[in-house]
C-alpha cells in the first residue's frame, strides 16, 4: 500500500537519502428525579486558524540562530510523493485513509543545519478535540509497528520506531524516534508534536534539533490558541 507523506516530512526523506529520506460522551439515565438542573451547555471550541494565520507562526533563521539556512522546495517536484510501506497494517490503513487531509488547514518550512542535518516544521490547525485526537491516530499508527519496511522510489529502507520523551509544553505532547537504515547507514529522525489549543506543531529531523528549538516553536503561538 503506497502512502503519501506531507511536504515537509517528505522532503526530510528526500534529504536523508541524498545525503546517503474525541471526547467520550457518555449519558447517565434520568431516574425518575423530575428536579434535576439541566446539564450547562459546551462551550464553544475555538475554530480553526486559516494557513495564512499560520504562516507567520512559523520558525524563521532568525528564531534558530546561525548555520540554519531555509531550504527552497519544488512543491510539484512529487520526487517523493509516494512511499511504500510493508510489514505495518497501521500505517497502510492510515495511506487509505488520506493522512494528508487530516487537518483544516497546515503550513510548513524546512531547514538545513551545517551542511548535513535537517529540521522541517508543519503547523496544523482545527478546533482542539479534532487535532486531539487525529494526532492521537497518527502518532499511534507510526509508533504501533516496532519495525516495518519503506520504499522510497526504488530503495528499501528497514525503520525501526521507539516512542520518545516530549517536554511538557502546551496541551497534548507526542513523540517518537524513527532509525532508517539506509545503504550508506543508519539515519535517525525524530518526530514531535505538542497542541495548543488549536494549533498544533510538529517538528521532524535530527533529534538534537527537534529537542532544541520545540519550546521556541511552541513560544511562538497565540496565547489564546
């Protein structure tokens, strides 16, 4: 089963091979108490923010210090659209059933560091029980199999997943830590993503990056969000 991974992620892919890639209701019965308060009505949720709310969200060079250098992607180049996936029915379910019209609305930037690592981000929005519990799905359908095997284009590549610690930053926090082994060695990227409110970040490349600039990833929302 072939699944399409977001634009950031599949250029963190790419990278790596050329450098060797919600709430539960639950309802109790009347019993028979005819001076029972009504219950008080939800409040709202906030809705989702559009992308160019998003945008200026963002990490930026200036947020990430010196030697980051913002990558320039061909959006239609399509290199790694499409990725095979072997031995993870999680995931092969998750290609079915779109992964990447999960969210109401995303935008994304990538970056490389020193010449050979690599930090890519995604913002998503939509109102909070939906990125609840759609990250939910999606970190556990990547973290469900301990090992599985991709193609990208025509290389196989063995990944091995472990979940990772996530600092306690905004609402919801997930993460793992994904070791590809490539022909020219084994590559190690590590994914996380913390929701606040309605936005949620995810950072993907090397896990010292991921690790280092998350909480200034998070600083950088809305404090209403």
């Amino acid at each position: 089963m072939r699944i399409s991974t977001s634009g950031t992620r599949r250029w963190i892919l790419a990278s790596a091979l050329c450098g060797v890639l919600i709430t539960g209701c639950s309802s109790g019965s009347g019993g028979g108490d005819g001076d029972a308060k009504p219950r008080a009505k939800p409040a709202a949720e906030p809705k989702p923010l559009a992308e160019g709310a998003l945008r200026p969200l963002l990490l930026s060079q200036a947020d990430l210090g010196a030697g980051y250098v913002q990558a320039q992607e061909e959006p239609d180049s399509g290199k790694f659209d499409d990725i095979s996936v072997q031995g993870c029915p999680a995931l092969e379910k998750m290609g079915q059933d779109g992964e990447e019209n999960m969210f109401a609305a995303k935008a994304e930037t990538s970056f490389t560091y020193d010449t050979d690592a690599t930090l890519g981000e995604e913002l998503h929005s939509d109102r909070p029980s939906v990125l609840s519990n759609k990250l939910r799905e999606l970190f556990g359908a990547y973290t469900s199999c301990p090992t599985y095997t991709m193609t990208a284009g025509t290389t196989p590549i063995e990944v091995k997943v472990v979940k990772s610690a996530a600092p306690e930053l905004g609402d919801e926090q997930f993460a793992y830590t994904s070791t590809m082994e490539l022909p020219s060695g084994a590559q190690v990227l590590k994914t996380m993503a913390v929701r606040k409110g309605n936005v949620a970040v995810m950072l993907v490349g090397a896990p010292a990056l991921v690790d280092r600039h998350m909480k200034t990833a998070v600083g950088k929302l809305p404090a209403g969000s």
